[in-house]
C-alpha cells in the first residue's frame, strides 16, 4: 500500500467486500447497495465513508454513473488486490 498508514479492521472488512462481490476482477463492478447489504452490522451512511477512504487510498475506484442514478459502483484496484495479499501473507 503506498500509504504509511495500515487499514482498520473495518476498512479491511469492506475492502474484502468488494474483492469477493466482484471476484477480485478489476473489470467488475458492484453495486454500493450489495456492499451495504452484505456489511451487515455497519449503517449505510458508515460503509460510504469506509468506501470513500477505500477510494482515496486508491484501493477502490468509483466507476462513472449515469446521469440521474441514485446508485454508485465500485471496482477495486490491483493496489487493493495487492493490498490484501500483502495482508494475507502476515
């Protein structure tokens, strides 16, 4: 991770969200209603933050959405990929 800073627990936990919701393919896109969905215990307005920090360590992408749309999807990056095999191997 290029960042000095190591992920929470709960960053963690919605960064394996998103790898296992799009098959860690960075070509694959998920829904944020399917993230909060499966983020059980964590209130929605919660998860979007997890999912803004997520993207501004460029561990996640935000594809473009239609205009008029009140969803957002996500796609992770090989740096999040990269990420959590580094975690993996701790």
């Amino acid at each position: 991770m290029n960042s000095q800073q190591s992920l929470t627990k709960e960053l963690r936990d919605i960064l394996n969200i998103v790898a296992d919701l799009s098959y860690n393919d960075i070509n694959s896109g998920v829904f944020d209603h399917r993230i909060i969905a499966k983020a059980n215990n964590i209130p929605q307005d919660e998860v979007r933050n997890y999912l803004d920090q997520l993207k501004s360590r460029g561990l996640i992408r935000e594809d473009i959405q239609p205009t008029g749309t009140s969803f957002r999807l996500y796609m992770i990056t090989a740096e999040g990929i990269q990420e959590l095999e580094d975690q993996d191997q701790k």
